[in-house]
C-alpha cells in the first residue's frame, strides 16, 4: 500500500489493470517503436488505484515525490528500463528507482514512441501550445495504402469474379463492401500457337462483348486477389491492371504518425515565432535556440516532440518554413541549412514533452474518475546557461 493512505479499498475501485487498458487505448501499444520498451515497468494489475500521478519521467525525485503524496500509481513518457540492463539493484540509479516504487506499492507505466505517434498525442499537445493547428504527421504511421484495379472479363462471368473477390476483402470502402463500377466494352485477341482459348481459336481473331470491373482493395491484398482473380477468371490469361492511389489529404490529416505539420493563423518573423515558442513551453535554463534568417517570415511549422534531428529532411520534403524540434546537433542542422532546408527552432526535450501529461492525465479523469495529480519536477538534467559578460 503506498504511503499515506489510511482507508480500506473498496473491492470495486479501479486497479492498476483498469488504468493500463485506459491508457492502452488511448495510446494503442501497437503503435510503439520496435525499439522501444511501453507498457506496465513495475507493480501488480490486480492492485486498486485510487490516486495517479504524472511526469515526463520517473527520476529518483519524481519517485520520492509519488511516495510523499501517497500515490498508487505513476504515468510517465521515457521508460525508465529502454537500455537493456542486467541489474535493478538498489545501489543503481534505475534499480533505486525501481525499489522507491516497488516498497511503497507503487506502479508505474511509460506510454512512449506510441504517445507520440497517437490522436491526440505528444507532438498534439506541443502543436496547440505553440498556436499552430495539428495537421498531418510529419512521418504518418504505415497508412493503409489503396489499389484501384481493373479487370476485364465475358458479361456472363462478372457475379461470379466480383463475388470471389468480395470474398477476400476486395471492394470494401469506409461502412461500404461489395464496391465496384462496371464498364461495358468490346475486347478482341488473337491466340498463338500454344494458347488454350475459351472462346475463339489459335490463329483467329476473336471479338467480342467484355465487361471491365473496377475495384479499390488494400495493397497488402495484392497478392491475396491476383491469385482469386486467376482461379476465378474464366479466361486462360486474364487481363487486369492495378494502380496505388495517393492517400487523400483528409486521411493524412487526420493519421497517425510522428511529428505535426499546421499553420500559424498568421506568418510572423522566425524571431517572433522563436519567442512565442519560448513565452508558450514550460521555462527551462537555456531556454530556446533557432537557426535562420531572424526576419524570414515563417507561416507553414512542423514539430516533432523529443528528438527529432532524423526528421530533418522529411520536414524538408514537406515545404515548411520552420522546423521545430529538441537536441538538435551542429552538423545535421549545418548540412540541413546548407542545403536550403528549412529554419530549425530546438527547445529542451523535456519542454517539449513534459505538457503532454496534462493530455493523459486529462484523458484518464474524463475515462475512470480517478484522483490525479501532475508531478510538476523540471527532469531538464541543465541547471545553468551563461554567456559572455559584456566589456
């Protein structure tokens, strides 16, 4: 039982188990890096819960901090075991964390790469605050990628090839299934030697009425249809096409993904913007930085919450005027100026990130009830910033 609580639990408060599925579905797991390590860190699903507590991270403050509050449980961004360790003693820095929790009854949960990817999520939270709308995902998350396909084939045999294909997943948009045009035509062919013709024979040109029915599937059923469309085409050589068709803005605004990309309801200098920017996150010592022309006028902004120097060239690629981000480094912001990118603003990473837990802690009042409570403990490991004093 965490410290402080004095009264018995009812057998039908929420538990430890109840807080994760809120979480999880609000920031699927699935949506995680293959690299990264989110969920449950510590504690037993079967514990009641009836106070949470937020942070960017679990430092040993942030945990001492839950236990004087008497918390049962700590949502946090950064897992605090993402590197591979071997050892969680308590005369380690994670593995004094970890008994912090664990002797006061403690749980604690990381929604990480899939809080930052999720709608709404982090890079949401960073976009509001900095008074640009949250637009498409600077990187979308793989987004289901639609064929248009086409197939011709004898008037006498389109139920039965549209049903085949239905069948296994063709023609399915939205809340519609069973989704196809057809188009009435004439086809002709001439079998060579060798050719096994339905109709007509080799050395014969053969005219007559076809319909061509066109269709939208999924991509990944590619393979899945070309075979269907095979077996169930009368014909001994079908002829089809397919082509992928770009996903609609609509679909990119509203997808998931690292990063935001949106507008200011007004252009203003890349030095006005760097200040708002500054006036809006949390305060930090060294505060924030940008690389550009002072007097551009900037309008179009993508952000990326954390780390985000990687998506330099994808900001690029989208035509932005700035580009928001944390612990960028010398030489990709060089080389990404240099060759006419953007202008770049960073911000500490824990300015950048730390507002997204009064999102969570927002969503998980609204779902459970539950007691909450924001762990306001700057985690900015930099205590000092100077510059040269003036002659």
């Amino acid at each position: 039982m965490a410290a402080g609580h004095t009264q018995p639990r009812a057998s039908s408060q929420l538990t430890v188990g109840d807080i994760r599925g809120v979480l999880d579905a609000a920031y699927p797991p699935s949506l995680a890096e293959s690299w990264d390590a989110v969920g449950l860190i510590c504690g037993d699903p079967q514990d009641p819960v009836n106070s949470v507590g937020f942070a960017l991270e679990c430092t040993q403050g942030v945990a001492q901090r839950a236990v004087e509050r008497g918390l049962d449980m700590l949502v946090v961004h950064h897992p605090l075991l993402l590197r591979g360790v071997d050892s969680v003693a308590a005369d380690t820095p994670k593995g004094k964390v970890i008994h912090t929790l664990v002797r006061a009854g403690i749980a604690l949960f990381a929604a990480h790469t899939n809080a930052d990817k999720a709608r709404p999520g982090v890079n949401d939270r960073l976009a509001e605050l900095i008074g640009i709308s949250a637009g498409r995902p600077v990187v979308p998350v793989d987004p289901q990628i639609l064929d248009k396909w086409g197939v011709q084939v004898p008037p006498e045999a389109v139920e039965q090839l549209k049903n085949a294909l239905f069948e296994v997943g063709a023609g399915q948009l939205s809340n519609y299934s069973h989704c196809s045009f057809d188009i009435a035509g004439t086809g002709q062919f001439l079998p060579q030697e060798g050719a096994r013709p339905v109709v007509g024979g080799v050395g014969k040109l053969q005219r007559g009425p076809e319909t061509r029915i066109e269709f939208v599937a999924p991509s990944t059923l590619r393979a899945t249809l070309t075979a269907v469309l095979k077996e169930a085409h009368p014909y001994e050589v079908p002829a089809f096409d397919l082509v992928e068709m770009a996903a609609s803005d609509t679909a990119l605004d509203q997808g998931l993904g690292l990063g935001r990309v949106g507008e200011l309801p007004e252009a203003m200098t890349l030095g006005e913007f760097t200040q708002q920017v500054a006036d809006a996150l949390p305060e930090t010592v060294w505060g924030v930085r940008a690389a550009g022309d002072p007097q551009r006028l900037v309008k179009k902004v993508a952000v990326c919450s954390g780390s985000g120097d990687s998506l330099l060239s994808a900001a690029a690629r989208l035509g932005v005027d700035v580009y928001l981000t944390s612990d960028l480094r010398h030489h990709p912001v060089d080389e990404h100026l240099r060759a006419g990118g953007p202008a770049v603003i960073d911000t500490a990473h824990w300015a950048s990130e730390f507002p997204w837990t009064a999102q969570a802690r927002d969503i998980l009042k609204r779902e459970t009830g539950v007691e909450t409570e924001i762990i306001n403990i700057r985690t900015d490991p930099w205590t000092i910033s100077a510059h040269p004093k003036e002659s």
